[in-house]
C-alpha cells in the first residue's frame, strides 16, 4: 500500500530523501529498516523513517535492498530521535545516528564473531613444549594458560595472561596456537563472579517510595517520581524492587547512571539481582561487546539496561520504567548535536510509550525540584540513611581567618590537618576532594576571598588576559582590572586567581605525612583502563590512607571506613561564571559529604572556603536543600532563568574575531524582530573560554518561557540567513554549560 520511503542517509545531510518502494520488498521494509540506497553515483546506508502515498519529487529511485533482516531501530526510538532532532535543533540523521551506537550500526546484522586463541595439536607434544620452555618462557607461559582456560579471546588473553599481543603472535608462528573464529557474545563479565543476592527487607521511608514508584508504573499517576533521597537512604535498594515489580510484568526497564558512577560496584549490584537479564552498556565496552550487549537486548534475552546516557535509547521493547540515577548530572547532558539531556529525554521516552521515569537524587536539580513543587512531577522522600547512621557533621573552615592567623596561605588548614592526622593515628580513611572544574579565569582576592562579580547577572567575571579586562559572558558588561582587591575593607593589592591543582595538594600532603599512603586519582592520572577500578580496589582493602581526587570520588562510591572528607576549595565552583555555580556547589559539597561516614562511625566532613556565609556552603551544611531552593529559586526567577526559564545558547567560532563577532551581531539583529516579547536576547559577547583551537568564540544567550518560541524563529532565520564560510555555530537548548 505504501509506495514510497522516507530515508535518512548516514551522510551529514540533514534532511529525507524519498525513495520508491519496489514491489518484491513492500512487506519486508519496515520503519527502522535499514536499507542500502543509491546515492548520487554510489550507494548509501540509510534507515527508513517513515512512509508516504506521494512524494513532492519526481522521479524517484527505488530502495536496492534491505541490509539485515529486522529493523534495527525500534519504531517507538525512531520518533524519539526525530523529537530530539526537532527540540535541540540538531540534523535528523545526528539524532538517528545517536540512538543507534556505531558498533551496531557499521557491523549491521553481521554474525557476532570475535577471533578466539586456541592451541593447536602441536602444542600437545612434550618435546616442543620443553623446548620452549627453556627458549621462551613467556610464551610457554601463555601456553599454559591456554591449556588451563581453553580458546581465549585475544583481549582476555592478553588481560589475564598478563602477555603482549606479540608474544601470542610469536606462538602462532611456531604453530603452536591459532586464531579462529567463534561465535559467543562477548560477555564483558564473563570472569567476574557474582553472588546472587535477595531482595532486603525495606525500612518504611524505601517502603513508602517504592509504593509511589510502582503504583506510577502501573498507573502513570503520576508518570514521573523525583525520588529524592539523601546519600546512603537506599535508593538502589528501592530501584531494584521496583524493577523486580516491572519484570514480574512481564516488562523491561532501563538504569541510566552517570558515566563517572559505572563503577564495578554500582553495575555489580544489578548484576546480583538479576543475574544473565541484565546488559551494561557504557563507553568502556570494545566495539564488540557493545554490538554484543545492544543485540541481546534487540533479541529480548537482555530485558534491563544498565548504562550511561545512550543506553536510554536500548532497544527495550514494552519498557515499564526508565531509572535515571544522580538526575541532577550534567553529564546527562551531551555536549555535541544533538545536545540532548538523557534525564528530560528520558521523560520523554516515558510519556511516548506509557512508561513510568524515576529521578533519583540526594541533590535534586532546580528544574525536577521545581517540577515536583507545582504537581508536575510525584515526589517521594527519603530523609534518613539507612539504619538510620548518622548524616556527618560538616565543619566549614574561613580561610580568611586561617590565612590572617597563619600569615600565608596553606594548602590544608590546621583544623584538616589535625583531622587527618587523627584519621592516620586511628587506621581510618581520608578522602581529600579538589574541584578543578572549577574555572581558572575568576579573579579570587587571596586574602579576603572576594570575587569579582557583574552586577547586572551575579555571576563571576572572567578575566581575558588578552585584552586584560574583566567581563560578564551573560551580558557582556566589560570593565578594568580593579589594581586592588574592590572590598573596602580589604583593599589588597595581590588580587588575582590564586589557582591550585590536585598535584599541588598531591606533594603538600606527601610533605606533611610523609608516612601516609597516598594516591591521586584524577583524568590525568586515571589514563588506563583498569586503574580506576584498581585504586579503588585497593582503597577498600585499606591499602590507601589518603584518597585525593576530582569529581571522579565524589560520587556513588560506599567505602564504610572512610570517615574524614576534606574539600580543599569549596569556592572553586561557586567562582564559576556561570548562574548554577550556587547549585553545583551545593551539589558538590553534599554528594562529597555524602562519601564520609558510610560505615558505623560517625563521618566528618570539613570544608575550606574563602566564602564561608555563602547560602550555597551553609545551606549544605545544614544539610537544607529546602531552603536552598527557595533562595536560589527567588534568584532564578527574577533574573528569568531555568527552571522558570528555558535556555538557549548560540556559540559562534571562527579563526577571524571580527567576523565572528560581525556575524553573530547581525543575526542577532535580524533575530530579534522575529521574537515574541517574552524572549529574552542577551547582547553577543565573548564566551568565558574565548578561543579553542585557535578559533575565536561568541555567544548570544536567549531565554523563554517555552524553547519554540526560540528555535521555532531560528530555525526559520537560519534558512536564509548567509554564515560566512569559514564561521561555524552551534545551538544548544537548554544548555548546561555556558563556557
Ligand atoms: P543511596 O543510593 O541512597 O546512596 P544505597 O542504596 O547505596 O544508598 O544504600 C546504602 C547502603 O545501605 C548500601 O550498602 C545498601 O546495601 C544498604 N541498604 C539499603 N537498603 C537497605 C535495607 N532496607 N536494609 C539494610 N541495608 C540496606
Ligand atoms: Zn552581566
């Protein structure tokens, strides 16, 4: 009956072609078909994305053959794709490639094969095997391996043989091994060994929520649960129970977790419960394992998801519930088109297909918090730790006064000192927290902790050492570098960006306990592979004292004897020129506190700041997210930010400024007639980090009630409107970052 095909073709075109449907093939293409279509004068791989009776082309070319036999994108994914493409202003083949990981998209429905190592007959005979022992041990070594385990995929062979891909080679070319084919999925937890574990008996607050949550997925009253938990409440108790409850349904569900908390432990746990039902997926996986893991979802054998952003867009057929734990992560947040944020496309996915969401957090962001404050969202609470163990006693430390009393600035105060001497004395852990996301460019008073601030937008400037300027990115305000510290009453003359780095912090605590077992663990020292699950290991087993670290230890990880969590520099995320730094700091502060006293002792956290009275340092240690909100949400409603407004950010780039800047100026010109009058248009201005790669950068932010009313017009503007060749740009709806 339908005659005609709308495919997407994997080329950057950002649009859909028509093509005829031919007669032999009208009952095998479906939507999400992938089809090989002829393209110019070649050929291309495209998905089908729709039908129609007519074409506004003629002389339409037909499909040449379907590649694989069932569709690869279910349908229900497909018109989430062309949602997100539509929302975040993103090319429709960007999205569609997106829901799709490449793994599985270039090997298409290829056999799934890997080669596996395996010894051959000659390997049996004693001789030659004495032989090589002698000659090369390391290869009699990985012999023996094979003997003992059998056929080995090369991966796991070199891993745990401990060898080089060039000694197996070398045993290949005596003919004692070989490489072959075999058809097994690649499981990547294959040689790990997981006890099963029973559902706990629930305290009445894990009770109470997985009630709201269970009845939202048999009724979607209400579809979505902002599960607001703090840290240790048992919240993936409450996860798992529920998702015991979808599966006893007979439905599928997906776990979305921040990259950074894929630790072991967190996967482990879900493993435990349900065992072979579960398929992980997340950016570590080799391209075979993934291909591996999405294709037994595809075939129903897999039918719970664990995984980072794009597991969202598994291929769970009658999904029951969608988990997105740690909502308030931007890393949920992709920061390449399409721009979409795994926790709101999660809401959407849910509402598409009749499946109940769950946000879980200790620290929920303003835009869930918000929803579930006017009934949009259902929430449900957990204020207690489980067992009810102690919240730790947060103690903030004025490095103003330190630094008066001291006469110079330390690294670590007296007070974290003696903490962590105590730690030592008494044989339990410390974990020393610096938040280098923080941005570099503020100007910080050393003495007095005072920054330099726009009056207009109450964010941080930014110095831009280029011109020597101070400037506000959200409204463009310029003004000198004050040559003292602007608080009267401080007047310093050194103001400037006094910076740390986690190394600094690295050699002080070496020099000041030199005894003390320390490990850094940050993305430049976190380079391989296994070493973060190694330093990890050995922190459990006590083999560290002091663990120092980046956002990668602030999150989800339990080790019960840790009892000290010292933050180095609380203000360097409040310095941010950015309206959510209060947030994030928040955030921060509690989810690092939230790592300290997991176990029977009473966890103490102790926080240096330059801003001691900061709403955000005192509200998280009062452990207030209540009053918290309501300040920062007054804030955020007069300025006409999220979550009362929607944010769009335009960036600009290009190697030649003035044109950069001329064209975003012109287009915000011609914009803004086009706008209705509840959007609001910054002036174009430098971005905080104003050059990348030599490209020169500039923003123009608007905000609205509804982000159509944004890029509805855009959308339109950019059709006729001339970017210079050699100007880039790139939109960003609802946009997390503003660097
Ligand atoms: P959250 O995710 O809220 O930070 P977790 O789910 O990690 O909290 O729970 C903290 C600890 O409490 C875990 O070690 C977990 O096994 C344990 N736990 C959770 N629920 C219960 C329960 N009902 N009874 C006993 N222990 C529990
Ligand atoms: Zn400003």
């Amino acid at each position: 009956l339908e005659k005609i095909a709308r495919v997407v073709v994997d080329l950057a075109l950002d649009r859909e072609f028509d093509y005829r449907v031919p007669e032999h093939l009208a009952a095998e293409l479906r939507i999400g078909s992938q089809v090989l279509v002829p393209f110019g004068h070649s050929e291309a791989r495209g998905y089908i994305v729709g039908f129609a009776d007519r074409s506004t082309f003629e002389k339409l070319k037909d499909i040449k053959e379907p590649i694989g036999k069932k569709p690869l994108i279910e349908e229900s994914v497909l018109g989430l794709a062309r949602w997100m493409a539509d929302y975040y202003m993103a090319p429709v083949e960007r999205a569609v490639r997106t829901v799709l990981p490449g793994a599985v998209r270039r090997k298409g429905a290829a056999p799934k094969q890997r080669l596996s190592i395996m010894l051959t007959d000659r390997a049996g005979d004693a001789a030659v095997v004495d032989a090589l022992r002698r000659r090369a041990p390391r290869q009699a070594a990985v012999l023996d391996y094979l003997k003992e385990h059998g056929p080995t995929p090369l991966q796991a062979l070199l891993r745990e043989a401990g060898t080089s891909a060039q000694t197996v080679r070398a045993l290949q070319q005596h003919g004692l091994a070989v490489a072959s084919a075999q058809s097994v999925a690649r499981d990547p937890f294959a040689e790990l060994h997981i006890l099963p574990s029973e559902r706990l008996p629930l305290m009445p607050q894990q009770a109470e929520s997985l009630a709201i949550i269970t009845r939202s997925v048999d009724t979607l009253q209400p579809p979505v649960v902002l599960l607001f938990g703090v840290t240790g409440s048992g919240k993936t108790e409450v996860y798992l129970q529920a998702i015991d409850h979808v599966r006893q349904r007979g439905r599928g569900a997906i776990v979305l977790v921040p990259e950074i908390a894929l630790t072991p432990q967190t996967v482990d746990r879900f493993r435990s419960r349900f065992q072979e039902e579960i398929a992980v997926l997340h950016s570590e996986l080799s391209d075979g394992e993934r291909h591996d893991e999405w294709h037994r979802v595809h075939d129903g054998k897999a039918r719970i998801v664990v995984g980072a952003r794009s597991a969202l867009f598994a291929p769970v057929r009658d999904l029951g519930l969608i988990v997105v734990d740690e909502e308030h992560e931007p890393t949920y947040k992709q920061d390449e088109a399409p721009r979409y944020n795994a926790r709101d496309v999660a809401v959407m996915r849910g509402h598409r297909e009749g499946c109940a969401v769950v946000l879980g957090t200790a620290t929920p962001s303003l835009e869930s918090y918000y929803n579930a404050h006017r009934g949009k969202y259902g929430l449900a609470v957990m204020p207690h730790r489980v067992d009810h163990r102690q919240m730790p006693a947060m103690r903030v430390v004025d490095m103003r006064q330190e630094a008066a009393r001291e006469g110079k600035i330390h690294v670590l105060s007296a007070d974290l000192r003696n903490a962590i001497e105590d730690r030592l004395q008494r044989a339990e852990q410390t974990i020393l927290f610096l938040n280098r996301r923080g941005f570099a460019t503020s100007m910080v008073c050393p003495k007095c902790g005072h920054v330099a601030r726009c009056d207009q937008c109450s964010v941080a400037m930014t110095y831009h050492k280029k011109r020597h300027t101070l400037l506000c990115h959200i409204c463009g305000h310029e003004q000198a570098v004050p040559a003292v510290c602007p608080n009267p009453e401080c007047r310093d003359p050194a103001f400037r960006y006094a910076g740390i780095g986690t190394q600094r912090v690295e050699e002080v605590v070496a020099k000041v306990f030199p005894k003390a077992r320390v490990v850094r663990m940050d993305s430049d020292t976190m380079t391989r592979k296994d070493s973060y699950r190694r330093v990890l290991g050995d922190f459990r087993t006590g083999k560290i004292d002091i663990l120092l670290g980046t956002q990668m230890i602030a999150k989800g990880l339990d080790f019960p004897n840790v009892t000290l969590v010292g933050v180095i520099y609380a203000d360097l995320s409040l310095h941010m020129p950015d309206f959510r730094a209060g947030e994030r700091t928040f955030q921060l502060l509690t989810q690092v506190a939230g790592r300290a006293g997991r176990g029977d002792i009473v966890g103490e956290v102790i926080v240096q700041t330059y801003t001691p009275f900061h709403p955000a340092v005192q509200a998280a240690r009062r452990l207030d997210y209540a009053s918290f909100f309501d300040q920062e949400a007054e804030f955020r409603r007069e300025l006409s930010y999220p979550p009362f407004f929607h944010l769009v950010c335009l960036t600009l780039r290009g190697v030649n400024e003035e044109k950069v800047k001329l064209t975003l100026d012109t287009l915000a010109r011609e914009l803004k007639p086009r706008l209705g009058q509840t959007v609001v248009v910054s002036d174009a201005a430098p971005a905080p980090i104003a050059r990348v790669k030599g490209q020169y950068r500039y923003q123009l932010l608007l905000r609205a009630p509804n982000p159509r009313l944004i890029t509805g017009p855009l959308r339109e503007l950019l059709k006729e409107f001339k970017m210079p060749k050699d100007v880039g740009f790139a939109v960003d709806v609802d946009a997390l970052s503003l660097l």
